[in-house]
C-alpha cells in the first residue's frame, strides 16, 4: 500500500532567526506585551521571570554589567520554552534565538542546573529519559493481542514510527503508540518499528543547551531509520517531530536527510480520513481540542487534528478561550519538570478551568506529554475531564470496535 502525503496549506512555522541572539535582543521594545502571555510569570509574578526581564539580563551580560552565575541560570531554566512570547512580540524578537543562546552558554560554562546535569546524563548513558535498558522500548506491545507487524520489517518498511521516550517506557502512555499501531495494521502500511535501536531523539539535550550531545543522537536515529528501508519518519510525540524535522537539519550535514520525509501523526490520521479509510462510527460529546507548543506554535500543525475530529459524526468540537497559536503551555515543556515540579504542576489550571468553560468533557490532544501533564492535573484537582491522545480517539471510534 502507498503511504498517501499530507499537504499542509496553513500556519507553517517560522524559520530559524536570521539575526544574532545578541541582534535579537537589541529589538526588544520593553513594552511588556509578553507578560500576560508567559505563563511562567502568569502564575510567579516575578519580572525577572518574564520574557522582558530575561532579555533585559541577557543584555546585561552582554554588555558587561552582570555576570552569570546560578541566579542567572535559573531565571533562564524556569522557562517552558513554550514561544508564546515571541508570537506576541510587536517588535518581532525571536526569543527563542536568545533562550536557546543563553542556554547553550550555562551549558558550556558548567552552569546546568544539577537535576538537568543529570538528565543530560542519563540520555547520554541510556539512549532514553528514564535510565532504562533501551531494550524496553517495546514493553508497551506486551499486552497487545498480537506481535506488531512493524518488527517484522526486513528492512523494507514504507514508514518507520519514531515512538519516543515517553510513550515508549511510561507506562500511562502505552495506549498512544498500542492506538497508533492499530491504526496503521487496519491500513495496510508497511511499517517499521525501531524498538532498541531507538534513541531519544535528543531534544531534552538541545533544551538544555547542549546541541553536540544531541547531534550524535541525531545521527544514531537517522541512521537506524534508513536501516529499515523507510522513506517517511511518523511521530506521536510532537517534541520528536520537532526535533526531527527543524531541528535535525542545523545540527546535521547537508544531505543527512536526504530522502526522509517527517510527518506527525496528525497529518497521516487527517489524510486517512479526507481520503475515506477512515470510517467512524457516531460519538455524542463534546470535545476540546488543546494545541501543544511544539506542534502548534513551534511546527504550524493546527488544523489537522480538527479536520480528523469533524470527521466524526455527532462529535461537537469547541474551542477553549485560548487556542491555535495562542493555545496555553499546559506545564510540561522546556524540560521545567525535571527542574522545577512544584512550579511545573501548577501551570495546567488554568488550561483546565478554559476546558470546563468551553463545556468540553474530553480535552483532545496530540502529545504524550500534553496527555500526561493535563490528565494528572485533572487528577490532583479533582476535574471531571477526560484526557485523550487523538490516536486514541481514532481507534476508539473506527467503525467495528468496541466502545470500551
């Protein structure tokens, strides 16, 4: 079977900045506009945790006037690296540019906060985030009814699904790959699974300033793909896909990737349904659709996760008061749970009380990690949502299954 492709028309991401860290923070205007988007400052209320103010110490430090130390390194790690700043900015300052800049410097001048050393370090030494044997990346097929098709590949698979750390070893994510797997087997892909020759792809690394550690993981995945036979690279976890496919091409040679087409599971699930094999049974409720930062904002994906929930009947989709690129971080991004949990875990309220406002009782997402940090919360808060990767949601409602 042909792997169909996915035409993206809307909402492309930005290209990486053409001006210097330093160039970029000259244009800030200091209007303040950032702060009422920037969660982080949003729930401290601490100027030097805003965007503006971390602009303003990273000027500083330019200029001569403020060295860095591990005050300075905190302001710029308690930071979800979410972007809303810089979709808001009037001025146009890619603050990313300067986040991403002033991380890497910590990095280098030994100033990487001691959890996020050790993070770094377990990647480094495990191949994953948890500090697992790699090989049990595959635990989440255990309780399947049957073996995956995928691993038994030849080397001549179509498409090769890029799992992740998370929804590979969390045991609370394995129904987002088991979903997934459903879906492309009903098809007829020709696929492959990388299960231990898989590695993290490397963001956590490149989040926290160290870009050199993620290149060599950059080349171990590519290289392990391309062993499969595939053509084509499928995510579920945004993060991956991010990295896979805006990130891998600066920290690579011409040419690495040559041949290899990234796509993320909303694109292929969208395609399925547009072209009809996708056929869903009715679902009356109503549904929230949450944009993840790094699909979103970061990578321009939107309107394809819609499309897949309008396809299905008796299904009313609504939006919460900030979606799209103003879409709220829900916690988990820029690697702030390993370094600050507390701060980390009460950031999703308020996406919550947007969900129950918008009288949604599902809150659909496309991220493992979206899915983690939103259902916990819902948890801890006592919040009667429920939280669903849209894969899940797919394999739910294909005609012919069960509604358990």
């Amino acid at each position: 079977m042909t792997l169909w492709r996915y035409n993206p028309t809307v909402n492309q991401p930005t290209t990486a900045p053409q001006r210097s860290a330093e160039e970029e923070a000259l244009h800030c205007i200091r209007c303040g506009k950032c702060l009422s988007v920037c969660p982080i400052y949003r729930e401290t209320l601490i100027e030097t945790l805003s965007p503006r103010g971390r602009v303003a110490l990273y000027r500083a430090t330019g200029e001569g006037d403020l060295k860095i130390g591990e005050v300075y390194a905190d302001k710029f790690y308690t930071c979800l690296m979410c972007e809303a700043c810089r979709e808001t900015c009037p001025s146009g300052v890619a603050l990313d540019a300067i986040l991403n800049r002033a991380r890497a410097d910590l990095a280098h001048s030994g100033l990487l906060p001691p959890s996020l050393r050790r993070l770094s370090e377990t990647i480094v030494a495990a191949g994953n985030i948890s500090g697992e044997e790699n090989e049990q990346r595959l635990g989440w097929t255990a309780n399947l009814e049957a073996r995956p098709i995928g691993l038994d590949h030849a080397s001549r698979a179509e498409v090769a699904y890029f799992v992740g750390c998370v929804s590979s070893l969390f045991p609370a994510s394995y129904s987002i790959p088991q979903s997934l797997v459903e879906i492309l087997e009903k098809a007829g892909l020709n696929y492959a699974l990388l299960g231990g020759d898989e590695r993290c792809c490397g963001y956590p690394l490149f989040l926290n300033g160290e870009a050199e550690r993620a290149m060599e993981l950059a080349r171990h995945n590519v290289a392990a793909v391309r062993a499969t036979g595939a053509s084509r690279v499928v995510m579920t976890c945004p993060s991956c896909y991010h990295m896979w496919k805006y990130i891998y091409p600066q920290l690579l040679d011409d040419g690495e990737l040559d041949g290899l087409e990234i796509l993320h599971e909303t694109e292929i699930l969208a395609a399925m349904a547009r072209e009809g094999r996708l056929r869903f049974k009715p679902w009356p409720v109503t549904v929230t659709y949450h944009d993840s930062c790094d699909l979103g904002r970061k990578s321009g994906i939107y309107e394809p996760p819609r499309e897949v929930l309008r396809a299905i009947p008796e299904l009313e989709l609504v939006e919460m008061a900030d979606h799209h690129e103003n879409s709220l971080c829900c916690g988990g991004g820029g690697n702030l749970e390993t370094y600050n949990r507390e701060l980390a875990q009460a950031l999703p309220r308020r996406r919550l009380q947007q969900a129950q406002d918008a009288g949604a009782g599902y809150i659909v997402v496309s991220c493992q990690q979206c899915k983690r940090t939103l259902a916990g919360a819902a948890r801890r808060e006592r919040v009667r949502l429920r939280v669903m990767d849209l894969a899940e949601v797919v394999a739910r409602q294909l005609e012919g299954e069960s509604d358990a």
